[in-house]
C-alpha cells in the first residue's frame, strides 16, 4: 500500500512478488483550480494544497474575474493562466488540453473542501490503479451545503445513476482526482457546472475505474459569493444529462418517444375501434389521420433508435481505444 513520506505520496511494491518489488516513481501531480472572482480564497486554497501536496504544480486558470483574483492567486506561488470564454466548463477544457501531468488535482477556489484530503485521494487512485476518485462531500453546516442543493444534488445523482448505471453518491462534487488517461480522454462538451456530470457520465460510458471517498465540506467566506443558481443550473444540468442520453444512450431516448407515441395513438384509437365494431362506421376521420400519424412517429423514433445505437457503439468503441492507448497510473510510474 502506499504511504505518505514528508507530505509526499511514496508507492512500493504494488501487486509484486514479495522478492522482487518494484517501486512506483513519484507521480508527477498538477492541481487545477478554475476560478472566477475568488479573490477572498484561492490565496488560502493554493496554500492549503502547497501544504498537502509539496511537489505539486498548481495551476489557476482565471475565467474573467474582476476582483483580483489573478494577481492574488500568482502571488500565493500559483501558476497563472486566462480563459477569456465565460463557463467552468470551458475553463476545465482549456485545463485538460494544456497542463501535462500523470495525475490531476481538480478543485474549486472556494476554500470549501479540504485540501488535506487530496494525499488521500492520490493514495486511492493509485494503489487501486483507478481513473477517478471524487471527494463526495459530508457537512452539517446549513449553509454550507443548503437544502435546496442536497435535494437537487440526490435527484440528479439518482437520475443519473438509472439512466447510466453505476450509482454515485455525489454526482456535483468539485474536487476530483483524475488519471492522465481520464484527462487526455475526455471530449468536454459542457460550458458550466454541469461539467461534473459530464465527467462522471464520460467515465460510466467508457466503464473506468473510479471510486467515491468521503470528504470535509465547509461554507464560503462570508465575504465570497456562490456562483451557482439553484433553479438555473439545475435545469442546465437537468438538459445536459438529456443530451448525453440523447447521445450515449439513443435506443433508450428514441424507445422512451416511440413508446408514448404508440401509448398516445392505441388510446385514441381505441374508440374508434369500439365504434366502428358497434356501427360498422368511421365517424372521426381527422381523429383516424392523428392516430396514424402517431404510429408513424412511433415506428420513426423506432428505427432512428436503432440505427444511432449502432452508430453510438461504433463511437464508444474509437473512445475506447482512445483511451486506452494511454497508459494507466500504474503503468506510467512503474519503473
């Protein structure tokens, strides 16, 4: 197992014989930290982080803010880049196309998760050989992690964990440790928070393996303002998560149409059918047109579903050896 040596992250003799173990070489570790007008906390972030993960890069990547946040964050030993494209999502794909590294620290400038937690993280993904762990966030702090929040958080979560498999106990959460696999594999499509579902809809579609560990969540500073919109960003997410399954997962989506336009049709066929065995006549002609017409739709959104799952498999499929002509953790820092 590995241990940590002077805040560092020391791997010996992973799934070795015990006469000959080989040892991990240290992983080269990048800390992504997406900020927008965080000019109250990514100064106590990147120390906390520096602290956690000594030999670690930090990366902040400011999206437009206009507090400072930049400056702050170069002075704190941060190394500072711009991404002038509103949205975190952009933000997170302009990180994972630049920053080179064998494993990657993403977690927002808030100051609200624990950074001591990231050494535990690293150890998880790489003595498991996985390519994401997420800090599922635990707080009993009210404004930390508010109502409204929690119930949209478990709703998605569950929606997800149906709709994609692989049930997650934190489908929102900021602070994730991801492989260099993961990173250099994953298409962003997203442009805000709904980059977190994104990322764990990527590793479910690709079946990586990734773990949950329970992390510390804290409130803002007072002074620091969430950017999040409850209602606004939840349907964002809400829409995103039905365009993946629009993509991911076509025979479902055009199955779940085709069949409420078949349910619609039969049922306003079926007085037609009473009516025409009880009088031998067809009173309703317009209604005999729209019943029809729904069939056709139904077979339609039928056959689109079987054609687009042949052509989603055959997409899945180039993902997947995309993504595993990247060596894994293990791989990459064996010796």
């Amino acid at each position: 197992m590995p241990t940590l040596v002077g805040g560092r992250v020391a791997f010996f003799g992973v799934d070795q014989e015990p006469s000959s173990p080989r040892a991990l070489a240290q992983p080269e570790v990048a800390v992504l930290v997406p900020c927008y007008n965080e000019a109250t906390s990514v100064g106590t972030v990147i120390r906390s982080m520096r602290a956690a993960l000594p030999d670690a890069r930090i990366y902040v990547y400011d999206n437009n803010s206009t507090d400072g946040t930049a400056a702050l964050a170069r002075e704190a030993g941060a190394i500072v880049s711009f991404e002038p494209a509103r949205g975190k999502g952009k933000v997170v794909c302009r990180m994972f196309a630049d920053v080179e590294a064998d494993i990657y620290v993403l977690v927002d400038g808030d100051d609200t998760y624990d950074a001591t937690m990231a050494p535990v993280l690293i150890e998880s993904l790489v003595a498991n050989n996985l390519d994401m762990v997420t800090g599922a966030r635990e707080s009993t702090e009210q404004e930390a992690y508010r109502l409204g929040h929690r119930f949209g958080n478990a709703m998605l979560t569950g929606l997800v964990a149906r709709l994609f498999g692989r049930r997650t106990k934190d489908l929102l959460s900021g602070y994730r440790v991801m492989s260099r696999r993961f990173v250099k594999s994953f298409p962003t499509l997203s442009q805000g928070f709904e980059i977190e579902t994104e990322l764990t809809i990527h590793a479910n579609g690709l079946n990586m393996p990734i773990d949950e560990i329970a992390t510390a969540y804290r409130a803002r500073d007072a002074e620091s303002e969430s950017k999040l919109n409850t209602i606004r960003d939840g349907m964002r997410i809400l829409w995103t998560i039905v365009m993946l399954l629009y993509s991911e997962r076509p025979a479902l989506f055009f199955g779940v149409l085709a069949s409420v336009a078949a349910a619609l049709g039969l049922l306003m066929a079926l007085p037609i059918f009473v009516t025409f065995f009880e009088t031998k006549l067809v009173p309703r002609f317009p209604t005999v047109v729209l019943v029809v017409g729904l069939m056709l739709v139904s077979l339609l959104c039928l056959c689109c579903g079987l054609i687009l799952r042949t052509v989603t498999k055959g997409r899945q499929e180039m993902k997947r050896l995309a993504y595993l002509q990247i060596p894994s953790v293990r791989a990459a820092l064996l010796h």
